[in-house]
C-alpha cells in the first residue's frame, strides 16, 4: 500500500501546469459552391497526325454541404496535365 502511495505522489508531483497545452481547434470552413472531386478515371483516345492524342475522363463529385453526388465526363481533353485531380473543385 506504501508503494502505491508514494508512486501516485511522484506520479502527481512529476506533471506540472507548464506541460499543460492548451489545443486550439480551428472550425472546418465548407464551400457548399465546391463540388469536391473524390475519384477520376482518365482514358486516352489515339487519334491521327493532325490530332495524336485525345483524353477524357470520368469524375466523381461530392457536395461537402448537400451530400450530393455526380458524376461528370470531361471530352476531349488535350494535354494530360489538364486532367483534372482528387480534390480540386469542379
């Protein structure tokens, strides 16, 4: 019983107010404007000389506000770093 005693008093006496941190939390804006994209898959279509190469994709959306869900196509896309990416706004 001693024992328990004198390791809850070192135990007490071990934390201080100093190593209290006080967290901060800052609130979740949401952009109910946002269709947030979750998912895309992207496809390439090989064309001809005058037109190489053609992508398209298929996006997923979400409303962080309404829940709501959707689905896009996005047709003829030229260059691959236009595709658009997980979690940018359509």
């Amino acid at each position: 019983m001693k024992k328990l005693i004198i390791i809850f008093v070192l135990l007490s006496l071990s934390c201080s107010k100093d190593d209290i941190k006080e967290v901060v939390v800052e609130p979740i804006v949401l952009d109910c404007k946002c269709d947030r994209i979750v998912q895309v898959s992207s496809y390439s279509i090989t064309g001809t000389v005058e037109n190489p190469i053609w992508y398209f994709a298929i996006l997923w959306t979400i409303n962080d506000c309404t829940k709501l869900q959707k689905e896009f196509r996005v047709n003829k896309i030229s260059n691959i770093n236009e595709i658009p990416k997980v979690g940018q706004c359509k």
